[in-house]
C-alpha cells in the first residue's frame, strides 16, 4: 500500500481543520440573482445547480504568491477561475468543484505558477452581507522558482464573493500550505496567495442565507 508522505498527511489534516472553521464562522449559503434585506434568497431567485460561474483577473493586477516576508515566490498578470455546485440549499455551506483554476503572463520562468490540483471549496454566508466566505484546496507549483527548484503549496483560503451586480473574487493574503519540493530551500511558513477577479458569467451574485 502506498503511503502518504507527511507533508500530504498534514496538508490533509489542515483542510479537515480549515473546513471546520469555515463551518463555524459562516452560515450555510445561496448564490442568488438578486439581493433580500432579510438575506433569504428564496428558491426562485436562486442560482440553478450546474450553474457555471466565470471570472478574470482584474486589469492591470496580479496573482502572487509571497513569503511571509513580502518576498515573491511566483506572479502573474493572468488567471481565470471557474466554478460549479451540484445542488441547492441545505444546512451546510455551498460546496463547489473547480473546472479552472489557471494562470499564465507570469513576470519570468522563475515567477511561474501552475495548477496541480483544482480541488473542491465551500462558499459561506458572511453575516449581514450580500458576501460569501470561499475555502478550497487549489494545489499549485512553481515549477522553476528562484529558490532552487519546485516548490509546491495547496492554497485555502478565505477568499471574499463580494456580491453585487459587477461581482468579485477577492484573496486577500490568503493561506497557502507547504506540500511539497526542496524542502530545505522552498519558503513554508507563512506563504500566502493575493489576487482580485472580476465575474464575467452570471451577473448579478449575491451570497444569501439558506
């Protein structure tokens, strides 16, 4: 049988974690077409299972990965992200499954980041909004970076839908774990992943209550 390395088992444990908090410090959520000042979607307002939704990076910004100095493990000028949920409603948070997670026009071939694993997330209500607390397990690697070699981490998140009728995705120093590489040369505390996307399909999105 074959076994799984510690650096797995561990990034395993941390997603079990990171979902348990996610449970607790976000309702259970709908993606609606329309806002309610009561923050109940209603059926009919909802967003079909199956639904895809699309974004972009936002003009003129980047996708990084740093150091918990600020250093840069990897950026890049494009990305596109898309996502689906099998079904609405229910007690729990909106689980999704990404079919894109990409990135390209990265400053050099040293400050490459590419997708390992899309993974799955959760999208959670963020109380009094029209927002949504988004977790994931996106596996990604720097195939070349400046610090010797691969290096690998599986980012968590949160990232924030800001809802609206011009929707966003935003990371904001997100977590992102150590998985793999040179393990004596690749940052591993500390790394976190920033970008802002825009939603390009379906507009409007608000997060609401279930």
């Amino acid at each position: 049988m074959k076994r799984l390395s510690l650096a797995t088992t561990l990034v395993a444990v941390a997603f079990v974690a990171m979902f348990a908090f996610a449970t607790a410090s976000a309702s259970a959520s709908v993606l609606c077409k329309k806002p309610s000042a009561t923050f109940y979607c209603g059926y009919e307002n909802a967003y079909a299972p199956g639904t895809q939704f699309i974004a972009e990076l936002a003009p003129g910004t980047k996708a990084t990965l740093k150091t918990a100095a600020g250093g840069s493990i990897s950026s890049c000028a494009a990305s596109n992200v898309r996502f689906g949920f099998p079904k609405v409603g229910g007690e729990q948070n909106t689980a999704i499954g990404f079919s894109e997670f990409s990135f390209g026009s990265c400053d050099s071939s040293t400050q490459t980041l590419v997708t390992k694993q899309l993974g799955s997330g959760s999208i959670g209500w963020i109380n009094g909004t029209h927002n949504g607390e988004l977790w994931m397990n996106l596996g990604v690697e720097n195939p070349k970076s400046a610090y010797g070699g691969n290096c690998s981490y599986v980012i968590e998140g949160p990232g924030e839908i800001v809802g609206g009728t011009t929707p966003k995705l935003v990371f904001n120093k997100a977590t992102a774990v150590y998985d793999s590489g040179l393990y004596y040369v690749c940052p591993k505390l500390g790394v976190t992943f920033s970008a802002t996307y825009n939603f390009t399909s379906p507009n409007p999105i608000y997060v609401e209550k279930n």
